[in-house]
C-alpha cells in the first residue's frame, strides 16, 4: 500500500499505560486528553501546527495555576489517530496509508491544521495523498471508504465518501481487462503493472486469466449496507448491467443472511462466488432490514434474480416479520417468473400464528394471481395448440402450461393436509385458466389424494371438486384408473365411461380410414410391387391382416359392453320406476350432464385389443354399487309397509 514519509525519530514517544510521554530532555507542559488516553506533551510544537490547540492551549493556560490541561473528545479516530497527529507535530515520521489517511484528514480538519499555520500542513499532506494515490486505486478507495463509516459526518463534510464510491463506481463499470493488473482486494496472485505474475517480487512472465464482470462482488459485500447501497446507486447511474448488479445484491445477500445458504445446493455453494462465512451472524432486526433494503434495490425486472433466490428472501422475510410491503413486493417479483419455479420452492411452510395449514397455501395464491395478470398483459400464448409430444416437460412448453403443471403438483402435495378446506383447494385449482392444463390428469391426481385424504367430504363437496377437472382432457391411463375409482362420485365416474367410449370410437374410425387408404392403394402399388419383386406389396398386405383381425375383435368387445350397459341401463330404470318418480333416472342422470347417452356408453381402451376383459370389470363395479343402492331402498319400502 502507497505511503508518505514525513519528519524524524520517533524513538521519544513510549507508551507507559494509559499515558504517552515525549521524552526530549524539557519537562512536559501540557497534557492532552482523548478519552481515556492523556498525552504529556509540550506547548510549542501543538500550538506551532494546529489552530485549535493554539486557542484550547492559551485558554487552559490562563485558567490553570498548576497544570495546562486540554480535553478533546470529539477527535475523529480516537486516542489513535490523536498519537499520529502528535507525532507529525514533533516531526516523527510516519507513515500514510488508506487505512488511517481519511481518520488524519478529518482530524486535521477539525484541529485545523493548515497551511496557515505551518507549510506543507497534515490537512495538505492527506488531501494530496487521497486525491493522487487513493483515488487511483481500487483496493486503496475500497479501503479508505470502509473507514469512512466509523467517521462518516466528518468524511462527508470534507466529500471524502462520495469521492471513493465515484471512483469505485468507475472501475467497476470498466473492462477489468483494459487494466494492466488485478484490482482485487481479496484473493488472487500478486501481478505487476505489466500483467505478468510475481512470485516474491519477481515478474515469472505468467499472464493472468481474464477477469469476469462479477470480479467486484466479493470486495463490495464487505461495506456496510449504508455505503453498499450508495455505491450500488453510483453504479447504476454509470450503465452498469442490471443483470451484474443484480448478481452483486445476490450475492451480499446470501453473505449477510444464513436462511439464504442452508437450501443452497451442492453444486451452488461449492461456486467461485459462494459468499464467505461470517463469524457472527447479523442480528434479526438487522436481518430485516436488510431484506427491506434490497428488495429496494433490486432490479424489478423479470429474470435477474434465481427464483430459488427470490423464494429464499421471500421465506426469510415472513420469518423476521418484515413488513407487508417488502412481503407483497417479493410476492410479484416471483409471481413475473414463477414458470421457472420448482415445487420445491412453493413448499414454504405457513409461520403464521394460527398454523391453519401445513404450507403457506394463501401466499402460493397470491403468487399465481400475479403470474396470471401479468401473462395477461403480455398476452401469453395459449398451449392449445401444442402437440402431444411437447407435453411431457420439453423446452417447447409455454409458461402458463409450466404454471399449471407446478400448480398441478402443488396441490398434490398439500392435498394430504387435513387442514386444507374443500374451498381453498377449489380456489386454487380453479385460478388456473382451463386452456392452460393440456391434460387434466395431475389435477385429476391431485384430486384423488385430496378425496382420500378427507373421506368425511358430503357428496355434493365431493362432486363440486371433481367438476375441477375436465373428463375429456384425461389420458388413457387416467380414464383407466378413474373409471374404477371408488372414491368419486358416479355421476363422474359415468362421465369418465362415455368420454373414454367416444376415445375409443375415434380410435376405430381412424383405423377403418387407414384400411381403407390400404384397400384404395393396391392398384397403385400393384405396378410398384412388381418392379420390386412383391416384397413391399407383400409387407402392406400382412399389415392389412392384422390390421383387420384387430378390427373386429374391437367390434365384437364393443358389442358385448353395449350388451352390459344396456342390461346396466334397465336395472337403473327398474330402480327408477320403484320408487315411482315421474320420469326415469337414467333421463335425470342424461340431463344433468348435458348429453344423450345412448346404449353405446362404456369404456375402452385406446388402441387397446389384449385387454378386453378390462371393460368388464369396470362395468361389474358399477353394477356392483347400483345393486348395492337397489338392495337399499328395497329395505326401506319394507320398512315403511310395515309403519303403514
């Protein structure tokens, strides 16, 4: 580090406890107090350097009989920066550097030591110094701006802070690779002002690697907050990229607040920029207000901040208790980019007071509200017209259908928490717009578990949560499963049965379409299989074969489940005339959901030909609980002819 020689021996000056004395062969005849430390001093050389000694001297002279005593509380620096200021009177020389030039020129300001009262003065000597040396360097500035915040009235008086953030601002926002030499302050190899490497002074010829733009972070985070966002502002106004200082107040976060690192990967916290381990955390109340502070100073802007990152400020925020507006603020920040959230991150357990619910659902909601008025104003795209083979998690998805997707697994995992209200687990499924789930089958999932797990639900709330999911959007799989699920409700579990019918009418009619594009095409390929020996006319005949034997063993498994609903239909009827309403149930059951069922109605598999049985059993089930509900009211009508 740079630094001045001034004046002579200092050999006169020892320390005997408390007290420093000047041994030059006369008496002392002042003593100068700061704070606990005194100074036995002399008269002449204080008075020779300093206007404010000159006048505490005469005044204290006057009013002592005995002993000329001088107080001087306030010195910046301390008793420390007091025995400098000493030993530059008696011209000892010392030396200047960036760690005590701003405490020296702030005390020389105060003591008034100019060039009115002595040539080439300590208040010359420091300004010369910080302007010409300090300024000029990064590790110098840096260092002489943490100083400032123990005297921080006294260096902005004198404009000594502004002066360094400038300067730090400046480089900062420069190539680090136009410089000859690393600017660092912490860690890295030495290097000479050629660039080379030094190993013990000497240059090896070794050039250095080149520098990132985030080279900076590290040396910034070690500023108080005070100054950090001073110098954050400074280098803003300078076009510093948003995305750069975003990255900065990411990483001065994760230094200065422990929550942010205890779910940080493996693979992050073994990074280059991983913060350093503070040896004592800040306080709660200090924590807090750091959150506050830079959520203030981070960029709003979608995609700056890690969403990981943005979650685990959020978390610590609701903690600490900070206030609804750094809450709220955050909510939005991540609700612009929850498509790139995990389900990890929207597992925040609730800290409220009343733990009503496992997981913070309600902030979960917030958030979704703000992605889907903001993908509303962007004019987010619609997946609708995404095919089947980009639906499975590839890059191609758009983001309200990764929206939906996250949302989909959120409520499977909540769905488990008996505490999670029928209402609240509708509200939040239903807040997912319908053209954003290309499949309702993790809805459908989620519902599952969400019944299972609240078996004590009424009828009419369990009908009202399955009406969530679209019947028609379920796969093959998920229609399987739901045709044969006890625990929804008929008139779903009906529903499911004629939608998987229609899937697997469609099935049969695109296959007659291509058997009838093979049929169309012999004559065409006759003359093509001839020139080609009979090998490709021969293949398409053997795949029109089996193509037709799975035909009509499709047809004969569809005429014998028309025969089961058929039979299911007239039990439904009798049981319907039993209890002599007006019209029959199966009408009923036909309006309400909006459609003509006809004897048609039951369930296949797609494309499906080994598996015929499978549509017997779902059949036998629903038999099973209509003569269930038969056997039922049998018994009450007994009942009631015995009343009468």
């Amino acid at each position: 580090m740079a630094c001045v020689k001034l004046g002579s021996k200092s050999d006169a000056f020892q320390r005997q406890g408390q007290a420093w004395f000047c041994f030059t062969g006369l008496p002392s005849d002042v003593v100068v107090e700061v704070g606990d430390m005194s100074f036995h001093l002399h008269k002449f050389p204080l008075l020779s350097r300093s206007g404010v000694l000159e006048k505490l001297i005469a005044e204290a002279s006057e009013e002592a009989d005995e002993g000329c005593v001088v107080k001087l509380p306030d010195i910046p620096g301390g008793a420390k920066t007091f025995e400098l200021v000493a030993k530059f009177c008696y011209g000892v020389k010392l030396e200047l550097t960036a760690s005590n030039v701003v405490y020296l020129r702030c005390a020389a300001k105060c003591l008034e030591m100019t060039e009115e009262y002595g040539e080439d003065n300590l208040s010359t000597q420091t300004e010369v110094f910080i302007s010409q040396t300090v300024l000029h360097s990064w590790k110098d500035a840096l260092k002489a701006l943490q100083t400032c915040n123990d005297i921080l009235p006294y260096a902005e008086e004198l404009n000594i802070t502004k002066r360094c953030i400038d300067s730090l601002a400046t480089k900062a926002s420069t190539d680090p690779n136009l410089f000859g030499w690393p600017m660092r302050e912490h860690g890295g190899p030495m290097q000479s002002p050629g660039g080379s490497l030094l190993w013990n002074g000497i240059s090896t010829g070794a050039r250095p690697k080149n520098s990132s733009l985030d080279w900076w972070y590290e040396d910034a985070s070690t500023l108080s907050l005070s100054l950090y966002k001073r110098l954050i502002s400074a280098m803003e106004t300078r076009g510093i990229k948003q995305e750069i200082i975003a990255g900065a107040i990411t990483f001065y976060a994760k230094k200065y607040l422990p929550g942010l690192n205890r779910r940080q990967g493996a693979s992050e916290s073994s990074s280059r920029l991983g913060p350093v381990s503070l040896g004592t955390p800040p306080s709660e109340e200090d924590q807090k207000l750091l959150i506050e502070e830079l959520d203030r100073l981070l960029p709003l802007q979608k995609g700056l901040a890690a969403t990981k990152f943005l979650f685990g400020l959020l978390r610590t925020a609701m903690i600490l208790r900070s206030n609804p507006t750094c809450i709220s603020n955050l909510e939005k920040r991540i609700g612009m980019q929850l498509d790139q959230a995990t389900l990890e991150d929207l597992l925040m357990p609730n800290f409220s007071n009343t733990m009503e619910t496992l997981y913070n659902v309600d902030c979960v909601q917030r958030i979704l509200g703000h992605f889907l008025a903001m993908d509303q104003i962007t004019g987010g795209a619609s997946p609708c017209s995404i095919d089947d083979g980009q639906l499975m998690g590839s890059p191609s998805m758009t983001p309200i259908t990764m929206v939906a997707k996250l949302i989909d697994g959120y409520l499977a995992e909540v769905a488990p928490d008996v505490n999670v209200k029928p209402t609240k687990f509708q509200e939040l499924a239903a807040a997912v717009p319908e053209y954003a789930r290309p499949l309702d089958d993790g809805l459908y999932r989620a519902i599952d578990i969400y019944l299972k797990s609240h078996p004590w639900l009424a009828e009419s709330d369990r009908e009202q949560i399955c009406r969530l999911m679209d019947c028609q959007k379920l796969s093959v799989e998920a229609c399987t499963h739901a045709a044969q699920n006890e625990r929804l409700p008929l008139r779903i579990v009906v529903q499911v049965l004629f939608f998987e019918q229609l899937q697997l009418r469609t099935s049969i009619a695109g296959c007659f379409l291509v058997s009838d594009n093979l049929d169309g095409s012999r004559p065409l390929r006759s003359g093509f299989a001839g020139s080609n020996e009979g090998g490709g006319w021969a293949t398409a005949v053997r795949e029109n074969q089996v193509l037709k034997v799975g035909m009509d063993n499709m047809r004969m498994r569809v005429n014998e489940l028309e025969k089961e609903c058929s039979n299911m239909r007239q039990e439904i009827e009798k049981l319907g005339r039993v209890k002599g309403t007006s019209s029959s149930t199966w009408g009923n059951v036909s309006k309400k959901f909006g459609f003509k069922l006809k004897s048609q109605m039951c369930s296949a598999q797609e494309g499906s030909v080994s598996n015929q049985h499978q549509g017997h059993g779902k059949v036998e089930k629903l038999k099973e609980r209509h003569g269930k509900s038969k056997r039922t009211s049998s018994r009450d009508e007994k009942n009631s002819t015995k009343d009468d």
